[in-house]
C-alpha cells in the first residue's frame, strides 16, 4: 500500500456520480466506491477488491470484507446512536451520530478521542464535511474508517442535494 498519510494530510473531497462515489485528493482519485445495490458497495485498494454491506434490520451491521473475509464490522443497535467497530485485528473504535443542530457521525480511538468526523453544515446551502482530526490512526483503519463513514453517511449528503453530482469536501 502506498503511503496515504501525506494525501491524508491534505484536504479530500468526496464526489457522488450515479453508481460511483470518488474519494479525491486534488486530482488524484484515492478510492472509488461502486454501489451495486443499495445496500452494497465494492472498491479496490492495492489492486485488491473490497466490498462494503449493510446486514440486518434490528441488529444493524456494515461490514467491510476483502474475498469473503470480514475486515471489520460496525455493529449498531436499530434506536442507538452508538456503534462498536471491530476490525480482524482486534482493534476496536466507537462511533456517534447526533443531530444537534444537524447530522454529525464522529468516530473515536479506544480512548475516546475523536479522530475524525463527517457533519452537515448548512451555510449557505447544506453541505457535508469530513474532518480528519487525528492523523496518528493507521493508516490503511483510518482510510476504512473514512469510507465507512462516507457509506454509512451518504443518505444525508444526497438528501441535502438533488443535483446529480454532489461534493463532500474534507479539511484536515
């Protein structure tokens, strides 16, 4: 993999398409999710494909898994606002959605220190943002944790938006 933190550094923006959502890096595409339903979606990282699903209802589960091997899970009780994301190695994060005074999912070290957060902003028209805050993460988790945010968030920025292309700018 290569080193992504110096991209990471810099400010990221998230475009929308129709089947396509696009992490970029100024002109550089750092992952591209393809939606091939509504509740899956797949990217590629180092030339290995990954896919990212939602399972279950009253037990809610997004899962990422590279060949049927499950890489990490965020487990979500159906009225909480609070997640536990397990990754196969054992490390552990939390995460947090709030609508006060709108939507924000921030995730969270073992510590509770928040390491970066996605947030509806409604000056002058509703955009959402995504602000890496500890850029310690490893890597390749923090990048899983940005596109588990953005998967699990992209309902509210395509609500906040009709247009065909929608732009989720990231400030580090």
């Amino acid at each position: 993999m290569k080193n992504l933190k110096p991209t990471l550094n810099q400010p990221l923006t998230w475009i929308f398409k129709k089947k396509k959502i696009i992490l970029q890096s100024g002109t550089e595409t750092i992952i591209e999710l393809i939606e091939e339903k509504q509740s899956k979606a797949s990217f590629r990282l180092d030339g290995e494909k990954f896919t990212i699903r939602n399972k279950g209802f009253w037990n809610a589960k997004t899962i990422i898994e590279k060949e049927g091997e499950q890489l990490l899970m965020l487990k979500r009780n159906f009225l909480g606002s609070k997640g536990v994301i397990e990754f196969e190695n054992g490390n552990h994060y939390s995460c947090k959605i709030s609508n006060s005074p709108l939507a924000k999912l921030s995730f969270f070290n073992k510590d509770e220190k928040e390491i970066l957060y996605y947030q509806l902003e409604a000056t002058p028209k509703p955009k959402t943002v995504l602000n890496i805050i500890d850029h310690s993460t490893n890597e390749k988790e923090l990048l899983m944790l940005i596109i588990l945010g953005c998967y699990s968030f992209k309902g509210i920025v395509r609500e906040n938006d009709t247009s065909n292309l929608i732009v989720l700018a990231a400030g580090a």
